[in-house]
C-alpha cells in the first residue's frame, strides 16, 4: 500500500495506527535496516520486542571453509547449521 518513505513519514507524523507501527517496524526489522536508522525507530523497534509484538530472527550461515563448524549452542546444535531452520 505505501512505500517505505511514506511509511517512515507516517511513522515520524503519528499518523500510523498501532498495528500499522507494529508491521512497520516489523518490516524494518526483517530488512534489517532498523539498526543504521535513528534512535526514534531503535527504540520502537526494542519497545514492541519487549512486549513480544516484534520479533528479531537472525539467520547465520556457514560462510567459508574456516567457520567453526563443530561450535555447539547450549542445547547441543551447531549455531551455523541453516538445516535447523526448516
């Protein structure tokens, strides 16, 4: 429906509702380009986390032949096999 600037301008304007803000934010965060913007969408970004309403899924993959491919997490998986993620 609208473009990312629109959005941003929404966003900064209050004219989103509270659903519209959370799939906002959402998308930045999938992007992953919530990181580099300013502090307003930081915040609003680590706001809905705490409450569960966004999520920050990072997936990690095995980049070159030197990764350490025998590192175990807590639960006994390698963090950089992508096969665990379905």
């Amino acid at each position: 429906m609208f473009g990312l600037l629109q959005k941003m301008d929404r966003f900064s304007n209050g004219l989103m509702s509270e659903q519209e803000k959370i799939d906002f934010v959402q998308e930045i965060v999938d992007n992953g380009m919530v990181w580099k913007m300013h502090n307003k969408y930081i915040d609003e970004a680590l706001f809905y986390m705490g409450q569960g309403k966004v999520v920050d899924m990072v997936l990690r993959r095995i980049a070159d032949n030197n990764a350490p491919r025998n590192e175990k997490d807590a639960g006994g998986y390698n963090p950089f096999d992508t096969s665990l993620c379905g």
